[in-house]
C-alpha cells in the first residue's frame, strides 16, 4: 500500500522488527480440489478525511490473508485490478469445500494468524503479525513520516453477501508533529488501566478486541534516521483498555534525553480503533533539564535532602541551590553529584514550607532552573507518607517489609500456594526487587481474596506483580473497585505482569479478582498524608 502506507500496529508481535511478510500457514491440510475466488477489498475510507487528504490505496503486489472460519484454513489473496485505488480486486485459489462458505475473514498485512482455543464459533482470531514470540512481547514500533509503517500493517475485514471485503483499522492513533531535530524515539506510558502494547486476540466478525496477552501501558516508536522536524507521525496503540489517565511522552535523541511531557488530554478517554487522538506539537528540547520534585518533612525531622538528576548534562555544568525566599528554620547545606542537602529545626507550630531554587549553569553562562518545594507537617504529625511492600512467603503467608505489621492491608483468606520454579505453575522463576528475590505466588480464586480499603485521608497508590497459571488456562488478573475493573489485564504466560502505579481512590474498598488461575508476587503500596 503507498501513502498514507495504511497502518502499523506497534501493540502486535513483530519478529526483530520485522519487515518481511510471513505467508499464512494453514490450520489444516487443505483439499487438492481448488477453484479460483476473486473478491473486492476496500481500504478504510473513513480515516482518510481525519488524515487531511492522505490517501489510502493499494499497491501493486498487495496481498491479503483470507480465511474460511469453518475450517479455520487460510489463503493468500493477491491484487489483480485496481493497484492505485482504494478499491481493488484481489484474487486467490481456494479449496472447493471451504469456497462454499457463507462468509469470510481477512487481514491486512498476508500473515497467518491462529483460531483462539476457547472460542468455539470460530469468531476468534490470535493475530500473529510475524512470528509470535511469547517470553517477549514487542513493544517498539517503526515510525514513517506523514504515515503508517508498512510492516505490520494491521486491517481487518469481513465479506458482505456479495463478497465484498470492507477493511477497518483494529488501533487507535496518536497524532503528533515534531518540533526539533535530532529525535530519534518517543517513548509514550499512560496512567490509570489503559494499556498501549502487547499482544491483541481479535473478534474477526465484529473487529472487537476481545483481549490482549502481555499487556503493557507503554510503547515506544522509533524512525529510521530519526523523526524528522515539521513533519507529522500517526502512532498506533491498543484499543482494548480502562479509561487512560495522564500520558507521558519522553523524547529521546543520540545519548540525550528531554524532560518528559505528561498531558491530561486523554485522561477518562477510552481510545477507539480507527480513531486519531491529536497530540498537537509539544515543545521539545535537549537542553539541560533539572529532574527534582517536591520534599515532605515530618515535624520532628531535622535534616532531609531533595535528590536530583540533570537530563542532558553538559561537561562544564554545575549546579547551585539557594532559598527563593529567606526561611530561618531551613539551612541549604552540602549539593553532592545526586542530592541537595539541608538542615531545619524542629516544627512547633502549623504546617511550613519553603521554595528551595536549583539552578544549572552551562556552557559559560546559560542556565535552567527549577523550583522546588520543601514542607514540614506540623506539631503533632509525624506522619507524611508511608510505603507497604507486600510479598508471599515460601509457606503462602503475606508478608508486609516495612512501615506497619504483617496483615495491615490486606486481609487474605484460604492456604493455597503456587510454587513459581522453571518448570512449575507460572514458567517464570522469580524476580529481583532491591536485591531480594520472590519466588512464590498468592492464588486469586474463591477461597483467596485479597481486598482492601484505601486511608480516608492519603493519597494511594498501588503497584503489583501477577503472573498466568500455564499456557492451557486463562489469565487476566483484575483490580476492582465495586464492580468496576481499574485493572483488567490480560496476561502471558512466561511473562511476569507489572500494573505499573494505579491512582487508588481515599476511603475506598478494592479488592483482587481473576479470570482463569493467576497469582500475585508482590505488592506495593505508597500514601502520600
């Protein structure tokens, strides 16, 4: 396909990236006995207005993957008429018995894709987009100007009474122009339980995600010889997902790294396929830039630091701190190569705060600064956030590593334990957190709850790690608020889960649910008073 090179779907499995069309296997031995089908195949119309003109049209040499859902066996298609067009002819052997069906699925780009086991009406459809390599999902996509990627181009499409195949997009698109040279990968991470990545398995008839495996709430996109400035970029993403919350692009260059930009623009947005989300031009620059945030002390506290990290740092620059305003409780003392540190006195009375200015001065003269706030709680509140890190034992307890007793949280029924080894219930052995390994797993089911009720008065945050039970078991592991999923994950098997931070609401009861077998690692839980 030439212009707009229709789409790319950075969320599927591509092998190394790839570039070369995978001809589609067939799920059974299909008949000798084949007749010739011919069937008009229309790109998506609909985008091409959103697009500002762009057209979609098919090439020559176009190829398409048709399959008969009956017999799950799957052909290729080639253009025969129309090469230029939105609407073409596409032409291709079938076998005699499956010629016959009443209706047909296809796909854009021709590659083979897979009938999902539990789907028993042959709907269902793992889309493989190159080899499927299940320990580790793709999560990086190739970017084109003013344009879609050819390879892994991703349209699907079911045949009318007529036997016309009417295609549509299964992404959403984030539109973005870029406004400085030399960037050469935009990393793109979504709060709340929206998912940008993984691995999608599609309902053919209705174009509908039904799931995605190894689901992840980030992508990445890179351009050959970088993302060139003034032009525009159409990024695909997943569909199936919550409601987004705020959304963090960090632009990268060679060896450089800008602040990160973070947008509400999506936030309770539920992207849609087919749809673009208008990212506008963010201002973006590799100049130095200082990475700090806010400080909170306790009132007894007598001593603190504001730790700090300086993006596109230069070889001659140095950073200072002094006080905005004068404070006599607070003293700027020592700056080390990571940290700012200060001394204060006790707080007797209501809360304080002070502004502490960092400033970076490079090549000579030029400088950036940042503002950073320093409160002490006041008289009485010791307390300004606290962290729970929850973890299984080898004999299934939870165990709390720090600030509170073990069982603080979380109250978790039943004795059931999953062994996670190699070869056990999970395929994974473990992971590694601040030099600990974990290595067993809570099972979610009936008789193992694990609910929970958020502080009346901190701000809550939640971070966990699950893993699937086997490859022949479902495995979507949920957070939920009522009835309502803030996580509704699909998982892989080999591949451990992280839900990334989920904003938590005050006061509120949540509780752990599952589909299929699946366990929880480990959890971490921050509230900020």
């Amino acid at each position: 396909m030439k212009k707009i090179y229709i789409l790319a779907l950075a969320a599927l499995t591509l092998a190394a990236a790839s570039c070369t069309k995978a001809e589609p296997a067939d799920n059974a031995a299909a008949p000798s006995a084949t007749i010739e089908k011919t069937f008009t195949v229309s790109a998506p119309q609909g985008t091409r207005t959103e697009l500002s003109g762009l057209n979609v049209l098919w090439s020559a040499g176009d190829q398409i993957n048709v399959v008969a859902p009956t017999s799950g066996n799957q052909y290729t298609f080639t253009l025969t008429e129309g090469a230029g067009t939105a609407t073409a002819k596409f032409s291709g052997s079938i076998a005699e018995a499956d010629a016959s069906e009443a209706q047909f699925y296809a796909l854009y780009p021709n590659v083979a894709i897979r009938s999902e086991e539990t789907n028993s009406k042959g709907e269902r459809w793992a889309l493989d987009l190159g080899q499927l390599v299940i320990d580790s999902p793709v999560t990086t996509q190739e970017a084109i100007e003013a344009g879609f990627p050819t390879a892994g181009a991703f349209l699907t499409a079911v045949s009318d009474a007529d036997g016309n195949l009417a295609f549509r997009h299964g992404a959403a698109y984030f539109k973005i122009q870029i406004t400085t040279e030399g960037i050469k990968s935009i990393h793109f991470e979504v709060g709340g339980g929206a998912r940008l990545g993984g691995r999608p398995i599609y309902t053919m008839s209705t174009g509908a995600t039904f799931q995605v495996n190894g689901a992840k709430n980030f992508m990445d996109f890179t351009c050959e010889g970088g993302f060139k400035k003034g032009s525009t970029y159409y990024l695909p993403v997943l569909t199936k997902q919550s409601d987004c919350g705020a959304l963090t692009l960090t632009f990268n260059g060679d060896g450089a790294k800008v602040t990160s930009i973070k947008t509400a623009s999506l936030e309770k947005v539920k992207l849609t396929s087919g749809k673009i989300y208008d990212l506008g031009a963010p201002a973006v620059s590799f100049k130095p830039v200082i990475e700090a945030d806010d400080v909170a002390i306790a009132a007894d506290i007598l001593s603190g630091s504001i730790p700090f990290e300086i993006t596109n740092a230069t070889a001659d620059g140095v950073l200072t701190a002094a006080l905005k305003e004068a404070a006599d409780w607070l003293t700027i003392g020592e700056i080390a190569e990571d940290a700012v540190y200060f001394s204060l006195s006790a707080n007797t009375g209501a809360v304080r705060s002070a502004t502490v200015v960092l400033t970076y001065t490079y090549n000579g003269t030029e400088t950036v600064t940042k503002e950073i706030v320093v409160s002490q709680a006041a008289q009485g509140s010791t307390e300004v956030s606290r962290t729970h890190l929850f973890y299984v034992d080898s004999e299934g307890a939870v165990k709390n590593l720090t600030d509170g007793a073990d069982g603080d949280y979380f109250t978790v029924s039943g004795t059931s334990i999953l062994e996670c080894a190699a070869d056990g219930y999970f395929g994974v052995a473990g992971f590694t957190i601040n030099g600990t390994n974990y290595s067993h797993a809570k099972k979610i089911d009936g008789s193992n709850n694990v609910a929970f009720t958020t502080s009346s008065t901190a701000t809550t945050t939640i971070r966990f790690y699950a893993a699937r039970r086997q490859t022949d078991k479902d495995g979507t592991i949920k957070l939920q608020k009522g009835s309502s999923n803030i996580v509704n994950a699909a998982m892989t098997y080999k591949v451990l889960y992280d839900s990334g931070v989920v904003n938590l609401d005050k006061g509120t009861e949540y509780k752990f649910s599952k589909s299929g077998e699946v366990g929880v690692f480990y959890i971490e839980v921050v509230e900020e008073f």
